[in-house]
C-alpha cells in the first residue's frame, strides 16, 4: 500500500501548511505558513520530527480521512471532536492510524485552526521553497474529496504522547510594540485602546481579523495623508470606519490605513485562533520586554519535547511505582462482600 492519506470528505478550508515561506516580501508575498505555528512545533514534539514537515490546517472543523499505509498522526490546535474507525481519539496528542482506518474529526470545541500532524510530514511538491498554500497569492488550493496527498517517509514509531493543554483558545491579552505610525495616534486615543474590550469579528480569515469595540472609533491624526508603506503580519491597522483589524500570515505587504501597534510574534497564534465573539485586549509593551517575552517563547517551544508524556502511562516506565497505592479502598480482606448492609 501507498504511503497517502486520502481525503474522503473535508471542510470548505482545509489546506496543506507549513512555516511558511520567508524572503520574498519585497516581491510582494508575504510568508504565509500555518495560522497558528505553534500548533505545528507541538505536532513535531509528540511525533520526533522536524518542525518543518507541512500538515494540515482545519478551519472550523475538519472532515474524513484514510489511511493508505500505517501512519502516526498528532492533533493539534484548536480542539475538535475525532475518532478512530469510531473510537475517540484525545486531541493534543498522538495516535496509530492503521493501513485502511478511517479519521473522523468533527467541529472546534473551541477556538478556531486544528491542525492534522503526519509522521514523515505531507510530501507534496514544493512551491517558492515550501509546501504550505498560500491561496490570496494563488499558490496551492484548498483540498477536497478525492484528494490523495503523498506522505514522507517516517523515522520515528512512539504514539500515545500527549503534551498539557493551552488556554490560547479563547482569546485573552495580546502584547504590542509600537508601530510605524503609533505616534500618529495622541496620547488619550493609545489609553483608550490600551483599556478598550474588544470581540472578535466574524470577518477574519487568514488575511486579517477584525475587532468589534464599544465606544467612539480610533483616529489617527492627518490619517487620511498617510502614503502607502510596508506592513508585516501583526500589523493592526485603524480602517476607516475606526476598527481595528490584525493582519495575519497571508495579507498584503503594503497599506496605507494607520497601524496604532504591531502583535508580538508569540502572541500570533492567540489572535489566530480566538473564535467569533471572544474578548481580546491589547497591552502596549516597550521593545526591551518584547524581546525578554520572544526569548522566553522561544525557550519553551523549544522545551516542548520535555513536557511530552504517555496518555496511558506503563508500570514498567514509572520509576516511583512502588509509592503509589493501588489497591487501598478496592478490597476489603475482612468484609464479606456479598452480606447484605443493615
């Protein structure tokens, strides 16, 4: 058999992703890449493998799939409902799929991009130096049924791994530095944002999202005289309507619409993944602590292989097994366990 995973049935967006592909935004193209990175560096972990190798990203909810060989998976981002030829599956971690079985994953529980991790990665051909689609450049395309996508050769063979769950899910804060044009902005309007509640908008997508806010809208000064400049994913642009929108791993490389602040990049994946509706606030920080939270970010992604544990855990792997009481509460030596209580 054929080392493929055959798309039976799939969401209307669901696509090949990976880190992404760097250098060319003087041509015009931003990196692109998976929506949430982090969720590919944990698919890595739980299966031993480069964080390069592409997967793929589920918007929403995921579809049905088959295994044209043994494979391993991980499940990662956003959490949604899966099972095994029927049999759950836990998310945030790893699995066998057998030559023939069938993966079902269902809708988000919560947040927004899951991610479909594959020991050997997905080896279709390379676009510009990278396998990830890019769809608002034109490069690659969203999958359907029928679908077969090649999978690379597997180095590793450990599954039922499991790393703790994330709380970046359902929005919270998010750290900024300033921008281009903060300065543009006086000193009450950055307060105000700064203190403001804001919800996810439905619109958004992986070009940008936007934020609903209650109140007047933000106003940059002499904002209609601004030229059109350089703009990078993270980038929050004040539209002319007074909302913000986040521009995320697919948006244009220039605009002229103020940008009153730019999202770290670790806290990317938070406003990627924050579904339709939840709350998020923006936290200016100076440039000295935005790289201590980058470096501090960094270090965990790359302890992740660290936190990995068994989902069922083996008396023969468990040093201290000797403290544990097995069977106090199970069986009473004493009790006749088929008298009646009084």
């Amino acid at each position: 058999m054929s080392r493929t995973l055959e798309i039976l049935s799939c969401g209307p967006a669901v696509t090949v992703q990976d880190m992404g592909r760097p250098g060319y935004l003087a041509q015009g193209l931003t990196r692109g890449g998976a929506a949430d990175t982090l969720a590919l560096h944990e698919g890595a972990a739980l299966l031993g493998q480069p964080e390069q190798y592409a997967a793929l990203e589920m918007v929403g909810m995921g579809g049905t799939f088959r295994a044209g060989a043994d494979l391993r998976i991980a499940l990662t981002g956003a959490p949604m409902t899966a099972m095994i030829d029927d049999a759950p599956v836990a998310w945030n971690a790893s699995h066998p799929l057998p030559a023939g079985a069938t993966l079902k994953i269902g809708g988000a529980r919560s947040g927004t991009y899951g991610y479909l991790n594959v020991g050997g990665g997905i080896d279709t051909p390379e676009m510009m130096g990278a396998r990830g689609a890019h769809l608002s450049a034109g490069l690659g395309a969203a999958l359907t049924g029928g679908d077969a996508l090649p999978i690379g050769p597997d180095k590793g063979s450990s599954t039922g791994m499991t790393l703790p769950a994330d709380d970046r899910f359902v929005g919270g804060r998010i750290r900024i530095t300033a921008s281009m044009q903060t300065k543009h902005f006086d000193t009450e309007t950055r307060e105000r944002f700064g203190t403001t509640s804001f919800r996810r908008d439905a619109r958004g997508n992986r070009m940008g999202v936007r934020m609903d806010h209650d109140g007047a809208p933000f106003v940059a000064e002499g904002q209609l005289t601004i030229l059109s400049d350089v703009i990078v994913p993270g980038d929050i642009q004040i539209a002319g309507d007074g909302a913000p929108f986040v521009l995320m791993c697919e948006c244009q490389t220039t605009g002229g619409y103020p940008r009153i602040g730019t999202v770290l990049p670790c806290d990317m994946a938070r406003v990627a993944q924050a579904p339709a509706g939840a709350a998020l606030s923006f936290e200016f920080v100076s440039l000295d602590e935005a790289r201590t939270l980058e470096q501090r970010a960094n270090a965990a992604r790359a302890a992740l292989g660290s936190n990995i544990t068994a989902l069922l855990r083996d008396p023969h792997s468990i040093r201290d097994l000797l403290s544990y009481q097995l069977i106090s509460g199970v069986i009473s030596a004493t009790t006749n366990p088929f008298a009646l209580e009084e």
